[in-house]
C-alpha cells in the first residue's frame, strides 16, 4: 500500500503521536516499577539495620542496628543537588523542633572532597550511603527511609516536594 503525497504528513503526525504516548507510559512505568522495587528491597531485606556506612568526618562507621532506642532517618543526598539540600533543610528545621531524631545523612554520588564547600548540619552524622543506596536500588534522590525506636520501616520517601521532610516526620514521627 502506498501513501500519497497528502496523506504522508498526517500519517507522520499520527505515528509521532503514537511514539510520544508509549515513550511516556513507558517513563511512568518504568518509574513505577522502580519505586516499587524500592520499597519491595526496604521490606525484605535482612542487613537494612546492620550494613554498615562508614562514617565522613569520624574514624569507624554507623549502622541503624546503633541508633536503636532513638527514632532514625537514613537520607540519600548528594551536594551538588538542590533538592537534596532543601529536603536537608527541612529535616533540620525538625530535628531543631525534635532532638529524638537521629539523622544519618548517606552521601551518594558525590566525592567527599565536596564536603567542605557544602552546609553542614549540627546532629547529623555523615556517613558514605553509596553501598546501601545501591544495595537498595534507590532509584533517586533526594530519598529517605525512616525507621521507628526498635528499627521497623515507618516509611521511604523517593524525591522531594516542598513539605516532604518536615511535614511528612511531624505525622510519621507523632
């Protein structure tokens, strides 16, 4: 079967179309899937509380296994992003608030060298969150994992909305 000359341009427009809504599908789909992944990975995995993340500015490293009887948060960030440090912000606006929190702030991404040059946050502890974070199949950051006083999952955020740190600890962490 052949096209026409009139008829080539619609038919061209029509299979771009076409194109445009299987490519975005196939984005939210596959977003999809990775956050569930994600989640599936937080839920079944039996080294979450004692994988070990060694420590930035300290000797030796941190796990959640050691923050057990405090309420505990693992945020995946990297420096160069703006999102992780507005999520970073909010959750130091709450721990201003609620001291019972402790943050381990997993640098991944980045090289430690950038450290110097970035905000530091008074009570966070700063740990290399690269293992974990690939051993969990974060699929971006900003994200968190926040665990209750004996290490149970209260929750994981992927990415970063305005309110998501702050807001989102102030219901979970009631």
């Amino acid at each position: 079967m052949r096209l026409e000359q009139k008829q080539f341009v619609p038919f061209m427009v029509g299979i771009a179309i076409i194109t445009m809504l299987v490519i975005i599908y196939s984005s939210f789909n596959f977003q999809r899937k990775q956050q569930t992944r994600f989640q599936e990975n937080v839920a079944t995995s039996d080294s979450l509380l004692t994988m070990p993340l060694l420590s930035i500015f300290e000797n030796g490293s941190q796990s959640v296994a050691d923050q057990k009887g405090s309420e505990t948060i693992v945020v995946f960030w990297a420096s160069w992003s703006d999102k992780s440090t507005s999520m970073m912000d909010e959750i130091q606006n709450y721990t201003v608030q609620n001291d019972s929190l402790v943050v381990l702030a997993a640098l991944v991404k980045d090289a430690t060298e950038s450290l110097p040059n970035v905000p530091q946050y008074p009570g966070f502890k700063y740990v290399d969150g690269t293992h974990y974070f690939n051993y969990l199949k974060v699929p971006g950051f900003p994200s968190y994992i926040l665990f209750d006083e004996e290490g149970q999952v209260l929750n994981t955020q992927i990415g970063y909305e305005e309110g998501v740190g702050f807001d989102s600890l102030k219901v979970y962490l009631q």
